[in-house]
C-alpha cells in the first residue's frame, strides 16, 4: 500500500474554493482551506492526478521537512543536517524559490543563498562534490516557506507553473492566465449545458478553457516539459502513463462557443492558440465588435474581459462599458454575463445591478468579477415572474379539519404589541388620530385648594392683598423677600400731561435741570488740544 502525506495546491486569491471542490472530485481527503493554498492528503498517484487534472493551482508542493531557525545562521545548520540524498544525485542541477514572512529574515534571496550554501556543503562533504544550481527548469525544484521563525521545505512537483498549458502559441499585448480563466469560468458555474459567447475574446483564453470544461480533456495534456515529478528518485513512469490514458472524463459538447474582437490582430492570434488546441470543431471567431454581435438564438452564457486603460491604452473608457451595459440589455435578454473589471467606475457605467460579486487579482491589478442576470422589461417585473413561477410549482397543503380543543385552551398568540418590548427594539409610537377625543366640560376639575402649592404659596397668608378689578376679586401672593421689589413712579399731579423720556443724545449732554425744575444749559468751555513735535517740545 502507498505512503499517503500532506500535499499543498497553490493558486491564486479568491480561488480557494474552486480548487478545494476540485479537489473533492478527484477523490482528495482532509482537505483545508488557507491563504491562496489548499492543503490535502494523497499518496504518488494523487499527487500525479492533482498536476495533470487541476485547472485552478498554480504547484502541488510535498513539504518534506519543517523546523524551528531563529537566525540565517541557524537556517544554514537546521538544512545542512538533512539528509539530501534521498531526494537527490549529486549530478542534478537545483534551484531554490524562497518566500518570506518574518521580522527576522528580511531579505528571501539571502535565506536562498544560505540553504544553497547548506546544499552544497552537505554534497561536497558527502561526495567530494556539488549539485550545480540552474535557474531555468532546474532537475529539483525546493520551496522554502519562512512564517516568522517557523521554516517548512517542499519539494515543488511541478516545475514550470501550471498555468502554461502548452496550447497558446500566440499572445496579445496583456493576456489573461489560464488559471485565472478557468477559476472565473468554474466560478460561473460554466459546465457546458449551454453556448457560450465572448464579445472581446483578445487571444482567446476563455474560449480555450471554456472548450477543455466543456470537453472534459485535462489541461496537463498539452504540456510539452512534462512536469518536475518526472526527474524524481522515486518516479513511477508506468503509473503515470495509466493517468494519461485514462480518458473516462471526456464528454461531448452539444452546444458551441463564439468568440469575437474588434482587432484583426488579436482574431488572428485567438484562431492560432484555437487550431493549436485542437478545438476548432468546438469554437468560431469572428471579426466584429459588440455592437455588430446579434442575438443569440437561446440564453447563454457570456463572460468578458474588456480592457482597463492600465496596460492597454483605451481612449474612452467611459463610453465603451455604457455600451457594454446597453448590448447586455437589449441583446442578450435571458442570459447571464460576468464581467471582469479593474476599476468601480466601469461597473458604474455599465449601469446594471449585479447578482453576485469577487474580489480577483489579475497579474497585479485587483480587480472584481461581478454577475449580470439579464432580462427583459423591468426587474420588478422578473421577479414578480419568479415568484409566480415558484409559487407554480409549490406543492399545496393539504388542508387540515378544524382544532376539536375549545377556543380557550388553544395557544394564546400574542401580539407585537402585547410582547414585552426589547432593549434594541424602538418604542411603538402611539396613533394619536385614533384616540378618543373627549369635550373640555367632561374633564374634571380642581379647586385651587386641591391644587400643588408652589414656593411663593407658603409665605404669610395674612399679607395676602386684595384687589378689585372689573367687579372680580383677585388674589396676589406678596414677593419673596429676596426677590427685587418692582421699580415703581411717583404720582402724578392730575391734569399734568406725561413727560416724553429721551435718551442723553450727544446734543443734550449740556443740558440739565435746576433745583427749581427748570431746564438749563451749561456753558461750553473750549478745551485746547496738546500736540508734541518731534523734540517732545509743547507746540501752541
């Protein structure tokens, strides 16, 4: 019976799930999540299925030893213990691809160097001599991954990245991966059940993929290198041969993929990587824009990588996704489009809701996929139809007979508002409109006795004065006695008309009033003003 380990899918950010559900299919166990990583248990024939058959990883990597190093020093002795020879010849070339996450190791090429230096001071003691380090498709390829001081060696199986296939032979200016095209495809739900139609298909990728899905063919069989495993020790050729012969995934495909572009350049390169992939049967490029594209016959998927304007150069960006928007919604009526994007303001105007959203990262643009349901008319009215056709299908209750218990004893069903209200709930507002109105003469009164007394009622009742006015008698309570006394006049001689009060305006500050009453005026004295000259003498 095989030796089963832990193995580890590389891929790219928010395709983790898509990798770990092809995982699940081709029969992998204790498989776990992590950062752009998915880590399972396999013996030699899984880790063979998982670089052949995988369309989402970038490497299947097989940790081989893992250890505590708290210095570069101790990095070097840690790896020099290992016993190499078990992996590898001292004829073998090796190269060594570091990644870093620690405080402590700051520079990935130096702890590159020093496991390089480990290498070969183990062979050369050993042997007397020493692999030779090539940098291009080395025979053995490690991995050494550094978290903080935690430090874990892989042997990479598969060599080349997985993401070149060995179908495309041609290119464009900024091409999408094939991992990238495949994750969006799988994300989309694309398996083949209907046609699919790619308005600004560049070179190709998604039409390719699209097919090798539909198809069911692995990508592993066009790759012409052949991957890292097969220059390992322990490499089972026979085994290997029976997976590439193993052809029962393959399917027909009974619809077809279209693809189009508005540069002849890249149609001619899209039909080349298409004639190198065998799938011409499968997909047809034409040369034409959006706006020529008719519509499609029935509903089909369409998905599109339009141009940014960061690596392309595009004159109005702004124009071209509001015309995206507008063929979306007149032309594909009953589809579902997902659109590839770099920058918010494109899906802005696009102008279409999206049913569903992931954050992705092109090479190193982050951009977001979104999901476009299509329809016809105004989506209230798609979903009014959904719900009637739900409501269509939805088998009905029977209808029950009537409860025997008495009205009494059956669940007594409390309102909203009879249940205790809530710390986060608002309180019920009351309806103030529906409240029983009732006349001022029905409500009762009280006598002033019954009344509160306030502060000033509580002073000496016998000081109470009375006054009468108008034939009714007043009561008035005297003023607190800290309190200011209101300033009052002294009486006026009857017949004596009332003084006019004026203010001390700037022409009447001369003026005043005599012991008798009269009025008077002062004489107005002339006030010389003082000037100083520059010596500081008087001048008159």
């Amino acid at each position: 019976m095989e030796e089963n380990y832990r193995l580890i899918a590389k891929t790219l950010q928010s395709l983790e799930p898509v990798l770990a559900k092809e995982l699940e299919t081709l029969g992998a166990t204790d498989i776990e999540e992590e950062r752009r990583m998915v880590s399972f248990t396999g013996n030699k024939e899984m880790l063979y299925k998982a670089n052949y058959h995988l369309r989402t990883a970038l490497r299947i990597l097989r940790p081989i030893a893992s250890f505590h190093a708290s210095s570069p020093d101790e990095l070097y002795e840690e790896l020099r213990r290992l016993d190499w020879g078990q992996w590898m010849r001292p004829s073998d070339t090796f190269a060594f691809d570091t990644v870093v996450y620690s405080e402590t190791f700051t520079h990935s090429k130096y702890a590159g160097y020093r496991a390089k230096d480990a290498l070969a001071d183990y062979f050369r003691e050993k042997h007397g001599t020493r692999p030779t380090v090539r940098l291009d498709n080395p025979d053995l390829l490690f991995h050494i991954h550094i978290s903080h001081e935690e430090v874990t060696l892989a042997l990479d199986s598969s060599g080349e990245s997985l993401h070149k296939r060995g179908w495309r032979m041609a290119q464009t200016e900024a091409p999408m991966s094939e991992v990238l095209a495949a994750g969006i495809l799988l994300m989309a739900g694309w398996s083949g059940e209907t046609d699919f139609i790619d308005p600004m298909c560049g070179s190709g990728t998604l039409l390719v993929e699209a097919a090798l899905i539909a198809r069911g063919i692995a990508p592993g069989s066009f790759r012409k290198r052949g991957f890292a495993f097969q220059r390992w020790r322990d490499y089972d050729a026979e085994l290997f041969e029976q997976i590439k012969a193993d052809h029962t995934g393959e399917r027909t495909f009974a619809h077809h993929i279209y693809g189009s572009d508005s540069s002849m350049e890249a149609v001619q390169i899209a039909r080349h990587n298409v004639r190198a992939a065998g799938l011409t049967d499968e997909i047809t490029i034409l040369h034409r824009s959006m706006q020529q594209c008719p519509a499609p016959e029935a509903p089909a998927l369409i998905v599109t990588n339009p141009p940014y304007g960061e690596r392309l150069r595009m004159r109005d960006a702004e124009e071209l996704y509001s015309m995206i928007g507008e063929r979306l919604k007149h032309n594909y009526a009953g589809s579902t489009a997902w659109i590839l994007a770099y920058r918010p303001e494109h899906f802005d105007h696009i102008g279409l809701r999206h049913s569903a959203r992931h954050k992705l990262l092109n090479g190193a643009l982050e951009c977001e996929l979104r999901a476009y349901e299509l329809f016809a008319g105004k989506r209230d009215d798609f979903k009014r139809r959904d719900r009637e056709r739900d409501r269509a299908f939805r088998p009905e209750r029977p209808k029950g007979e009537r409860s025997d218990r008495p009205r009494d004893e059956r669940r007594d069903r409390r309102s909203a508002s009879d249940r205790p209200r809530r710390d986060w709930e608002e309180r019920p507002r009351r309806d103030r409109d529906n409240r029983p109105r009732r006349d001022r003469d029905d409500r009762p009164r009280r006598d002033r006795e019954d009344r509160p007394r306030r502060r000033y009622d509580f002073a000496d009742e016998g000081a109470r004065e009375r006054k009468q006015e108008g034939g009714k008698e007043r009561t008035f309570a005297p003023r607190d006695e800290h309190r200011r006394p209101k300033r009052t006049s002294s009486p006026r001689p009857e017949g004596k008309p009332r003084e006019e009060r004026t203010g001390l305006w700037p022409n009447d500050r001369f003026k005043y009033r005599d012991e008798e009453g009269r009025e008077r005026t002062r004489s107005r004295r002339f006030t010389p003003l003082q000037s100083f000259g520059s010596d500081g003498k008087d001048k008159e």
